[in-house]
C-alpha cells in the first residue's frame, strides 16, 4: 500500500477481486473508525487540492491595492515634503485604519464563504462492520467498500466487485455522454479510462442500477484529481447587485473628478493656497468614492448567508442570496416539500376486493381489513403475492433504533416493506436477496423492475405509475391464475386508481412476470406483464405549507406545484394546503401548447401533475420570457438541467441525488416548502439592507460635497479640514452603514412586491431622497459655520462636529423607507445605537483631548453649542419621520388586502 511511482503504478483494473483485497489489506466487512483514522492520517484526506489560499498577511496586502490608497499615499508624501508633518503622520494613520476595517471585512467575508464549503461535502455510503454508513466523502480512505446505487456520485476510484445493472455517467472524465454499462471482469491492461468497465471512478454519476466495490484510488491520485483544476468549487463571480455597485461607483468617480476639477478652479481663481487645496480635493474624492461598497455588499451577503443556513437554506453561490429576494415564482415539488414524504400504505386492491390497512408511519404493527373486519391476510393468496412483489421490487429496508421506526432507502418503498411486515410475510427481511437485473426507477419512466434467478427460471417484478404500468400489462392474477386483461376490466382498474388518487393516495402498481433468460433491454421485462394489484400509500401534508403558500400570496410570489404524482392525487394534496388553482395541466398536455398558451395557462392553473424534468425546462423558459424570477426544486438525476437553468435551483437536501444537490444553487437542507419561503424573506431583507446603507452612504457623501463646495463659493474660508473630511469618512459612515446592513426586516417585507433585478440600485426617487437628505446636511453644515463665523477655530469645530452627528443621527432616517421609529421599535436594531454611541465617543475624544485637538485643529464646545448642533440633527430625523407617518397614512388606506399570517421568522 506504498504510495507508487509512475513506473510501478498498479493496474487494478486487470486484477482479480482477491488481488485487490489482498494489496489493499482490505476485508468485505469494511473499515473500522480506528482503521479509517490511521489511513487518512497516511494518505491524508479524499478530495482534491484547492487552489492557493491567500494568507492574512496577503489580504492585509490587498488592502492598498487601490487607486484611492495611492492618492492618499501621495497626499502623505507631499504633506511631507512641504514640511507638515502631523498631516503627514495623521494621513499615514487613518490608511492604516482604513486598510485594517478593510482586513476584518474581508477576512469575515472569507471565514463565512469558507465555513460554507466544509457544509457542502457530499456524502459516501460505505460499509463499518458489513452495516452502511453514511460518512462525510473526504473520510473515504483505500480498501472502503463503497455502496453505488442510482443519483450517487462515486466518491474515489473503486474496483466494482459485484452489480446489477449498474450504469454510471462518466461524461465529465471521458467526455462521452451515454453512460457505461459496468461490469466485473477484468479489463484490457492497456484499456483507456472509458474502457475500464470493472472500475468505477471519482466524480462519475451512478444513473440506472446498484453495485458494490471497493476503493482503490483517493483524492490526486484519483483519474479526476489527475485533470484536477475542474473541482467544483463556490463560485465567487460577480453578483448582479456588486456588479450594479461597481458600475454605480464609476459614475461616482466620474462625477468626483468633474467636482475635484470644479473646485481647483474655483480655489485658483480665488488665488487659494495650492497646498490647501490640492488636500481638500484629495479627501474629497476619498470621501465621495464610495469603494468599499462592493466589499460591504459581499460581507452583507456573506454574512446573510449564515441566516439563510439557519433557516434551512444552503447557499451554494454568493449570487443566489441575492437573487432569492427577487423570485416571483416558485416551481415547488409535491413530495416532501408540500407534503411530509413520510409514506404509509393504507389502502390495497387485489382483483376485486379493497383492503384497508391499519397502523402508521413505518412501524411494521398493523391489522388488515377487509368490508370493515379484521382478516387474516395470509389466507388471501393474491393479497399475499401483491405484498411480496412489492418486496421483490424494493431497496427500502426498516430500522429501528431508540424504539422509533424509520426506512433506509425510499419512503414509497418503505411504505411497501411496512405493509409485507404487517402481514408477516417472512421474506420481508429480504431485499438483500440478489437481484440479477433492475431497471432503475426514474421520473421521466415512473416505474422500476428488478428480476431474479428461481427455481423454475427468471422472475420480473415492477411497479410504478399505474397507468404505466397497466399498458405494461396482459394479464391479471384473480382467482389464483393469471388471466387475460381485458378492457372491461381496465375501465374497473381505472376507477379504482382514480378513486385512490381522489382521497390524495400516492398509487403504484405491481405487476411480475416470468422469463427464461436474462432480459437485455426494458422492453422485454416490461411487456406482457401480469397485474397484482394497487397500493394507495399515504402522504401526509406538511401542517406549515398552508400559511407559507397564503404569504406567498401576499407577497406577490406565485406558486406552481410540479409533480411526477398523478393528477387527482396531486390536485386532493393541493386542495389540503389551500394551493388554488384552476384544475390541473398534465405533462401531455404541455408538449401540446405553444410558448403563449402554456404562459396563459400557467397564468391561473397551479398543479402540474405526471410532469418530467423536460417540462420543467419549458417551464422556466416560458416564465423567464415573461419576466420571471423562477426558483425550481427538484431531487432526481434528471432534474440538474432544470436546477441550473432556473434563477434559483433549489435541490432537497434530504430526498436530493448527488447531482441535483452539484447543479443547484441552494440546497433545501430540510426539503420544507415553508423554508424556501423563509429564504426568500431573507433575501429581501438583504436587499432592502444593502439599498439602505447605500442610500445613506451617498447621502453623507453628497452632504460633505455641498457643505465644502457651497463654503468656497461664498467665499469662505475652507469649512472642513482635508484631515476632518478623512475622519468622518472613516468613522461615521463606515460603521453605521454596516449596522444597516443588520437590520431586522421590514414587518411589512412579505407583503411588498418582489424586487426586479434589472432595476437600478438607485432608482429616480431614491435619487432624489438622497439628494434632500444631501442638501439639509450640506446647508445645515454650512449654518452652523456661519453661526460662529467670528472665531475660524471654533466655526470649523462646530462644522465639522455638526456634520458628523447629523449624519449618524441621519441614520436612523435610512433604517427604514415606510415605517417610523416608533412602528420599526427603537432598539430593534442594537448595533446602530452601538454605532451612534461609539462614533459619538470618538468625536468627543477629538474635540476634547488636547493631542487630537492639535492635529484636528478642534477646540472644546460647550453645551450651548452642542444643543445647536443637536436641534439641527433631530430637525432632519423629525422630518424624516413625519413624512413616513404622512406617506404610511396613504399607503394604509391603498392597501387593500390585511391578511395577517401566523408565520414566525
Ligand atoms: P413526485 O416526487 O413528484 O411525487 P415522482 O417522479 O417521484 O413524483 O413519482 C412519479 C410516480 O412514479 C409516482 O406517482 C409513482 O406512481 C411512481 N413511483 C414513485 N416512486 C416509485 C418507485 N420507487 N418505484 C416505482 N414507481 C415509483
Ligand atoms: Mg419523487
């Protein structure tokens, strides 16, 4: 088990099984816990090397990588050469301070996108001690056996020792898409990796069929950690919004050069000193460009992404925090999103009689009736035949642990093992029993058949759809033989489903037949079948999705239901969670209508049942034409395209394949339909919080611009110091902005209309907001220096002090655009009170500690003047709030619908 050179590579896949087992030290058994932690220790751990990590040091670095660090640098320099020392030191300081908030941001940033990318290993299924086990696919060592069953990914490169039927996608390594049969002869020695069918590799795709084998290769030395660099990793591209941000900081830098221009002119013509005014223009422009936008943006989601992950939601891009406040669609699942995907089978037809079977969940503890009286099952023989082909046709196995019950495997399979059980079938501990073929279940063929070696020859058990699966069908057993189908008794067999489904049961149907050999393909298992019968299993809605539809509702966010169910199934689960629509599409019906009339349709029909995961891409398309945001669940192998191609793919994180959970953007860790709406809720709180600093951030900045421009058009003497103009960028507005990317939503949030993301991040009348917000600092700056326009010391000290503290009292303007303080709760939002304090303290520091004085050029206020400077504050948020009551009173009467929901966020 040396590692090996190149030269001496082993070739597993010309070895026999025991070779295998012997040159890895391995037994059938698996791998104990103390084994695993030696080996991974050896080898060290399963996954691909990630690209270089920037240290701290690097990040730190980072920091003065920008054109305004170089202009201020400059600045330094030529405060320096010109003699002035403190302003040089002072420059110098508040760089250092800049690139240290600028550190911390970022390095938050990182931890949070890093924590993000432990959560989304996936998962390898191996044996401990012959039993299957879940383990995280990083722990996965040499000598595992590994478990592959359909929708799995293969975790290492494994030699396959046993299958059936097992095919597995190998596209991202061979390039070729139709999967490869596999099987377990060795291959060729100087076979490629296409044409190794005994091996199974890394990253690869299980799609039809199980196997079994055990695990050669880990992490680099894998086939796909040799064309590594293709590691799927969280993409940190661009989001809509940085990339808004970053065109909405260029216009600003635009506009600052054209003012930074205007006010060198305007200070030569007043024959100003150079000096004086090549600072004055130097800070300015610091504090107009707002360049740390964009990183404030990615922390704000960032962080967000922590939120989301509480409320279930895993964020797989940065991107789709963002995107998920603006989804006005939401494509959901039935199963286990709508409803608790926990099956139980009550209801049976065997030619022609209705069982009912008593019990719940997947205690095997139960009791069959038949015309309301408990019967022995074991004297029905076709009832007992249904049962064990529902076991046959199965993977599900029953556990129980701590008294509780629980399936391993599918819960509509569980549900049939449930039922075996209850009638003390004795095969029911059986699934183990070898299956010589399947054809695997999938949701665009709803049916699945497995078959075995008997005695007398070859027996294929299905079940599926039963509409499938009765065009499948010949033959009916009754009467203990099987007997033609005919067409008088399919119209039975039809209103029997049908009244199934009408009761909201999930309904499969079993079918079997005989064969003399191995069938090649699907048709020649599934044809001419024999029909057992019906099970209508039980699935009941999840309590919490009715009042999470109705706030969609009154959020403006339609909901479509998806599913692979049948139509009156799906239509019986809609109604029980208060799902309103005008009946029900089939898929069918859907390759009938053109883009226009399937838009029009979805328009007010909601269920869309008997649905693949090709109707789910026309879906979108037509919903994306219309200007939609669509978010799309989906948990089966098929579904990845849908999930890519959808705004939000959201994968079940339970229920989810492998490769539903790779292609979508977030994963439902809960597969709960109310969680996707508490995501959504998430979402636009971060929107609304990134527009509210960036509001404000400009507010201040346009403040600062007039209150300097309109003092030297008066021809004042400068009203800010270039070095005052630097603090209070630094400490007002930084810090108060990100105390507004924290605040709590908007009580109201639910009942806005999802945001378009094509809109602009300031929109007209949010311009202007900004610019009144603006003006009244500016002019209000300038008062209070004409107030004291008799002692220049003091004038600047009262400006300057001013400024600071209307804009951080400006904040809670920008904590929300609708409520007023009073209905948004004072202290709702504890980190702007600890902002206001904090700069609060700061200022005082620099007004009164002689040091600061003489670098800030400040001199003591005293009460009188602080009361000045307070009414100028408290007039701008008294304003702010008495537009939002007036504008609230009208937007009150407007609103017409109150609907108030019971959800908690
Ligand atoms: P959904 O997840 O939307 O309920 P699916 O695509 O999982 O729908 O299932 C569609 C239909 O396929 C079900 O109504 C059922 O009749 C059938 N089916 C579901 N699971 C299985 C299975 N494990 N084996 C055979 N048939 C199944
Ligand atoms: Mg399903």
């Amino acid at each position: 088990m040396d590692q090996k050179s190149d030269s001496e590579k082993i070739l597993w896949h010309t070895l026999s099984k025991e070779e295998v087992f012997k040159s890895l030290n391995a037994d059938m058994s698996g791998i104990s816990d103390e084994e695993r932690d030696k080996r991974l220790l050896e080898y060290g751990p399963n996954k691909l090397e990630e690209e270089v990590k920037l240290s701290a040091f690097e990040i730190f670095i980072s920091q003065f990588k920008s054109i305004l660090i170089g202009i201020l640098i400059f600045a330094a320099l030529a405060s320096f050469a010109v003699g002035e020392l403190i302003d040089f030191s002072a420059i110098i300081a508040i760089i250092l301070l800049n690139a240290i908030l600028g550190f911390f941001q970022e390095w938050q940033a990182r931890k949070a996108i890093d924590a993000l990318k432990k959560m989304l290993g996936l998962s390898a299924y191996v044996l401990k001690n012959n039993t299957e086990t879940v383990i995280n696919s990083e722990d996965v060592v040499l000598g595992d056996i590994v478990i592959l069953e359909s929708g799995r990914k293969v975790p290492a490169d494994i030699f396959l020792f046993e299958e059936t039927t097992l095919q597995i996608d190998e596209s991202v390594l061979t390039g070729e898409s139709a999967p490869v049969l596999k099987n377990t002869s060795p291959s060729e020695p100087d076979a490629m990796t296409g044409d190794k069918y005994n091996m199974a590799f890394m990253g690869t795709v299980v799609t039809n069929g199980r196997g079994r084998g055990i695990v050669v290769e880990t992490g680099m030395n894998t086939e796909f950690g040799k064309i590594a660099g293709l590691t799927s990793k969280i993409s940190e591209d661009e989001t809509v919004l940085s990339r808004q941000m970053n065109t909405l900081g260029k216009n600003i830098s635009a506009i600052s050069v054209f003012v930074a221009f205007l006010i060198v002119i305007l200070g030569i013509f007043q024959s100003r000193n150079l000096m004086e005014m090549f600072m004055t223009t130097v800070s300015l422009a610091v504090a107009v460009i707002p360049e740390g936008l964009p990183a404030v943006v990615t922390l704000t989601l960032a962080v967000g992404i922590k939120s989301m992950y509480k409320k279930k939601c895993l964020i797989r891009h940065l991107s789709a925090s963002e995107t998920l406040g603006s989804v006005s669609v939401i494509c959901t699942d039935k199963t286990g999103t709508l409803t608790k995907n926990e099956m139980t089978l009550t209801k049976i037809y065997v030619p022609d009689m209705v069982f009912f079977v008593s019990g719940s969940g997947y205690d095997p503890k139960g009791e069959f009736f038949l015309n309301e009286k408990p019967v022995p099952p074991n004297e029905y023989d076709g009832l007992l035949k249904f049962l064990q082909a529902g076991l046959f046709c199965n993977h599900a196995i029953l556990k129980k642990s701590k008294g509780e019950w629980s399936v391993i495997g599918t819960p509509t399979e569980g549900a049939l093992v449930t039922a075996a059980h209850k009638a003390d079938i004795p095969e029911y501990k059986l699934p183990m029993q070898k299956i010589a073929k399947e054809f695997s279940f999938d949701s665009s063929r709803k049916r699945m058949t497995t078959i075995y070696e008997r005695d007398e020859g070859f027996v294929a058990y299905s079940k599926g759809a039963p509409e499938i699966i009765l065009k499948l069908c010949s033959h009916i057993y009754k009467n203990k033989t099987a007997v033609p189908l005919l067409d008088n008794d399919r119209e039975i067999l039809k209103d029997v489903y049908e009244s199934f489904a009408r009761e909201g049961l999930r309904v499969l149907a079993i079918a079997s037949k005989r064969l003399d050999k191995i069938p090649d393909n699907s048709e020649e298992a599934e044809s001419s079948l024999v029909f057992f019968g019906f099970a209508g299993i039980i699935d009941p809605p999840r309590s919490e999705a009715k009042d999470a539809i109705a706030l969609c509702r009154t959020a403006d966010v339609d909901v479509i239901m998806i599913t692979g169910d049948f139509e009156i199934t799906a239509k019986a689960v809609a109604e029980s969670v208060e799902l309103k629509s005008d009946g029900v599409l089939k898929g069918t019906d859907i390759d009938n209508l053109d883009d226009k009339a399937l838009l029009d349709k979805l328009s007010h029909v909601k269920i869309l049942a008997r649905v693949n995961a090709e109707h789910k891409l026309r879906i979108i398309d037509v919903l994306n034409q219309d200007g939609h945001i669509v978010a799309m669940t989906g948990d089966g192998v098929n579904d990845a395209p849908a999930l890519k191609k959808a705004d939000i793919g959201i994968a079940m994180g339970i229920k989810g394949s492998d490769v539903a959970k790779e292609a979508g953007d977030m994963i439902l860790l809960d597969d709960n339909f109310e969680s996707i709406v508490s995501g959504i809720h998430e979402g636009r709180r971060e929107y609304d919080n990134i527009q509210k600093f960036t509001r404000y951030l400009l507010s201040s900045n346009v403040g600062e611009v007039i209150a300097i421009i309109s003092g030297m058009l008066m021809g004042l003497p400068l009203i800010l110091l270039p070095l005052q103009i630097l603090w209070m960028n630094l400490v007002t507005d930084g810090v108060s902005a990100l105390a507004l990317g924290l605040e709590p939503a908007e009580k109201d949030i639910m009942r806005q209309q999802p945001k378009n993301p094509n809109e602009p991040v300031l929109g007209k009348k949010t311009l202007l907001m900004i610019l009144v917000a603006g003006i009244y600092i500016g002019l209000s700056t300038l008062a209070l220096f004409l107030l004291y326009d008799f002692d220049l010391e003091k004038a600047r000290t009262i400006a300057f002090t001013g400024i600071i503290i209307i804009e951080l009292l400006n904040v809670l303007n920008f904590r929300s655009f609708r409520q007023t303080l009073r209905t948004r709760g004072f202290f709702s939002n504890p980190y702007i009170i600890i902002a206001i304090l904090s700069s609060l303290v700061l200022q005082l520091i620099v007004v009164y500690s002689p040091p600061f004085q003489a670098v800030f050029k400040t001199v003591a206020l005293n009460l009188s003047d602080w009361l000045v400077i307070a009414f100028f504050g408290i007039l701008l948020v008294l304003s702010g709030e008495i537009y939002k009551l007036f504008s609230g009173k009208i937007a009150e009467n407007n609103a017409s619908d109150k609907l108030s929901t019971n959800l908690a966020f």
